[in-house]
C-alpha cells in the first residue's frame, strides 16, 4: 500500500508555453519526488526527448521539474507525473509546451525510480 506523504497543489497559468493553463489541482504524492533540471526520455523507436520545466510570466524560462507517483482519485492506480513550474513543462525537442505529462512505466528512466520506487499498489476499496 502506498503511504500519503502529502498534497502538492500545483497550476499550471495561461500563457505563452500552456495556451489554456490548467487549474489548481491537489495532487495526493505517495512517494518520493525526483527533482532535475531536465529529464531525457527515450523512446522505443530510439527517438529521444528533453522535458524541461517552465515558469515565469511573458516568454518564461526553465525552472527545476518534478517526478513523482501519484493518483487521480482514492482506490485508482498510481500514476507516475512529471510536472514544472507554473508555466508546465517544456518538450526541448520540440518546442511543445504541456501542463504535465504522465509517462508510462516502461518510460521511466533509471535514475527517476532510483528516487520514486516502484508503482504503488492502489490500496483496497473497503465495501460496506
């Protein structure tokens, strides 16, 4: 079962990188949180990609992210989050701007489950 360590709010402001933004949003963490300046996936196909996190008002600039295991409800499956600042995250490869980006277990790089751990398991529903 996982353990709660606490809620990381996190809002993602209209702008330049995230057109639309994204509202505030609680977000349960249950494992450690993995903090770099760049994250480098790489995919099946052999193609790589640079995330990077992003804030500031106007053009903004890089900023720490963050990668963590988290859920979206009580009883869901975890999932594992990467998010940046208030501006997102920043694909450096292509220029694309996301609020964040959940990446699939088998994307998880090395030194990334080094810190999280592996998947929490969803804790059981208890039925009346």
């Amino acid at each position: 079962m996982g353990t709660l360590f606490f809620i990381l709010e996190y809002e993602v402001t209209p702008g330049g990188n995230v057109a639309e933004g994204l509202p505030r949003l609680g977000l349960e963490v249950l494992s450690p949180i993995w903090r770099g300046e760049t994250l480098v996936l790489d995919y099946p196909d052999g193609e790589s990609h640079t995330l990077i996190g992003w804030q500031g008002p106007g053009g903004g600039g890089p900023c720490p992210l963050r990668v963590f295991w988290t859920r979206q409800r009580i009883g869901a499956p975890a999932v594992c989050l990467a998010i940046g600042g208030d501006a997102g995250l920043r694909n450096a490869t292509s220029g694309q701007g996301l609020p964040f980006l959940a990446l699939a277990d088998s994307m998880i790089p090395r030194q990334v489950m080094e810190v999280i751990g592996p998947r929490p398991e969803a804790a059981p529903l208890l039925l009346p």
